[in-house]
C-alpha cells in the first residue's frame, strides 16, 4: 500500500520531500538506490544544485589528499582524511581509481592539479600531461607537453546552464568530458592553450598580456606550478606579479589573471596591495583560494609573527583585507617552513602543513592549531600534495546517470 501510494505521488512532489532528506548525503544517496524513478530524479543536475547550490558551505567535500614519491617509482598515492572516509582508511594507489590506465605510466607523473575528481598530472619522462577522473575511473594522454601553468575544467564548470554540451571525448566516452588550460611562457610573453576532451589537438594559442607586454611598461610574471590556479563561479583564476622595472626581481603589485571557463574572455585585475605588504619573508607566498563563502580570496603567512592575512574580492575590481590572524601552533617548535594551505570541509577551518609533513588544521577566525597528522591522515604529507575535493552533484549525476 505504501508503495502504491508513493508512486501516485507526482514529480514535483517527491522532489520537495527527496530535497528535505538531502541534509544528510548518504540518505539520499540509499533513496537513489530504491527505483529507477528515484534515481533519475535525483540524477537531475537541476534538483542536485537545489540541494547544493554552487560554492555554498558544504557544497563539496574534501576527501584526501593525492602524493606522490617519484624516487620509488611508483603512481601517486591516495590519503583519505579520516575519520569516516568514503573511500576507506588506508591509502591506497592511483591505479586503484582507474581501469584503462597503461602500465607503468603515472610512474613519473607529476601531481599539478585536481578539480571534482578530475586529476591532471605532467609526466616527466614522456612530457605529456595526463588527465585522470577518480570518478568515472578513465585515464588520457594529451597531446605533447603543454605543461606550465595548468587548470582543469569540469563538465559543469565549462557549461553550467546546460551540463550535457560538451560532447565526448577523443576515447569515445561522453561521461569523461574536460576542459584544461595553460599558460606558456616564451620570450615574447605567455599565451594560453586550451584542450578539450573531445578534440585531438591543442587550441591555437592566445596571447595573453600582448598589448601590455608590447609597450614595455609593466614586466608581468605568472606564479606557476602545483596548487598555484583556482576555480572560482565558473572561472579559472591565476596569481602575477608585476616587476620593478629597474630590479626585475623586486614585486610591485599583484594581479589576478582569469579565463572563463565557459566562454574563454581573458580579463585582469590589479590586487589594490601594495607588493611589500605581501613580499615581505614567507615560505608559503600569497596565495590564491575560494573561501568558505564560495569568494576568491588571497591568503598571506609572514614567516616572523605568524600572521595570516586574509583578503576577499568583493567585485571583479575591489579587494578587501577581511582579516589579519595571529595564528597558534600547538608548540613553539613549529617548523612551518615550505608550508601548504588547503581548505578543509568546515567554512572556517585550513589545513596547513609544516616543513616536517606534519597537519595543523587552523581555525582562521581564533588563528588556534591542531595537530591532526595521525587522527586526519596516519602519515605524513608534504606542501606538493595536492588535495582530492569532489563537488555532491558531480558525484550523484555520475553515480545515477548511466
């Protein structure tokens, strides 16, 4: 009877009520599993985006992080934050994640970024990079070396109005579908390629500072590597320097280069800070991340006082300091040289590591520090790790809609 009247309910309906039990993921994630009717509503990217609405507290969570040791010779590794992890509580291999991923050939890729399960990596031997989804379990070697700054786009990212463009890609899967970009440095300037999963070559590249760099009057740097780019409300978003132009190797200004990710316009914005207040002794450098408010922000530790300056972009031209922390390590022999920064799955909480690989997941409104290397992870990580966050509604569509 309680089925017969569960199916008279209609879409709308059930909608309502399946949006109630989402507060709790795995719930709703059992609800999936009870019809094909229920799955499919849920499957819907619309009705997840109700239950998590981009970029909002709780909207995705971090899962581990990705390291690896190109000494031995093997894949990178996975270390799944505990306790309670989705995905168990040993590490365990890349490969373990994958089913068409040649022999031997993650053995010497870089780690470089990850974004919603998609991982992009740069092997060393072959000069090609490498894009992995966790997700649906594929592996693809692009074309060529483009390595140099990099940023990987979703599905979703690239399309949000309509998560099914995009078409397959070059392997023939139409669930596998992504979008990476990269800025190459030359000695007339840098230019911006771009590959999609479902061509066969890069983009024809797009110079990205031409009119500036022509007329000499300002000396541009990009900061490039691993964890140096950020997804923020559809774009990808690059830190830069520009240079003194009597001592090139003395910051005056910084800036923020974007690219969106769904039409590809190019723009720049000057950070309203002064360089010395951000070019002041610090292992860590300014850094760009998305705050628990889903807004682009800036993070500067001074290596002296163990400050943490915080900056939020309020529009695409104001910046504001929203907060300067004294942080608190647990002990006065903190080594936090080298250190890395990631958010953690609380609004308000970073996870910093120190010279060591020791974690320290920080309270940024107290600056108070605890040591969570053997609760959270069991080992230790070094500031190249590179952290494995998965958005809710690109885990349920995957998981729903095949």
């Amino acid at each position: 009877m309680e089925e017969h009247t569960t199916l008279l309910l209609p879409d709308d309906a059930l909608r309502e009520i399946l949006l109630r039990v989402s507060t709790d993921a795995a719930a709703l994630f059992r609800c999936g599993t009870v019809c094909k009717r229920w799955r499919q509503l849920i499957a819907d990217r619309s009705f997840l985006r109700r239950c998590w609405p981009e970029n909002a507290a709780g909207s995705s969570l971090l899962l581990g992080f990705f390291q690896q040791d190109l000494v031995k010779d093997q894949p990178p590794f996975f270390y799944p934050t505990l306790p309670g992890s989705v995905l168990g509580s040993h590490r365990r291999c890349l490969t373990t994640f994958l089913s068409g991923a040649p022999a031997g050939v993650l053995n010497k890729a870089i780690l470089m970024v990850a974004r919603n399960g998609l991982l992009l990596m740069c092997h060393i031997v072959k000069d090609q990079l490498i894009v992995c989804d966790t997700v649906c379990g594929t592996c693809d070697m692009l074309p060529s070396d483009m390595s140099h700054g990099d940023a990987i786009l979703t599905r979703e990212d690239c399309y949000p109005s309509n998560g099914q463009q995009g078409g397959t890609t070059s392997t023939g899967s139409s669930a596998f579908f992504f979008k990476v970009l990269t800025i190459v440095e030359s000695a007339h300037g840098y230019s911006l390629y771009t590959f999609m999963s479902s061509e066969t070559e890069w983009s024809s590249p797009r110079k990205c500072f031409d009119g500036v760099w022509a007329r000499g009057k300002r000396h541009l740097k990009i900061i490039q590597g691993t964890n140096k780019v950020v997804v923020c409300r559809g774009a990808a978003h690059w830190l830069g320097t520009y240079l003194d132009l009597e001592n090139q190797k003395e910051v005056s200004r910084y800036f923020t280069f974007g690219v969106n990710a769904e039409t590809g316009i190019i723009s720049l914005a000057d950070l309203p800070i002064p360089g010395n207040q951000l070019a002041k002794p610090s292992h860590s450098g300014p850094m760009l991340r998305v705050d628990g408010n889903g807004r682009l922000s800036l993070l500067h530790l001074r290596m002296g006082d163990l400050g943490l300056s915080v900056w939020t972009r309020v529009d695409d031209q104001t910046w504001l300091r929203t907060g300067v922390i004294q942080l608190k390590p647990p002990n006065l022999a903190w080594h936090f040289g080298c250190i890395g920064i990631w958010p953690g799955n609380k609004r308000n909480i970073l996870l910093m590591n120190d010279f060591r690989g020791r974690m320290h997941e920080t309270d940024i409104e107290t600056g108070a520090m605890e040591d969570v290397t053997e609760t959270m992870f069991q080992d230790y990580l070094g500031p190249m790790a590179v952290p494995m966050e998965i958005d809710w509604p690109t885990l349920f569509s995957s998981r729903f809609s095949s």
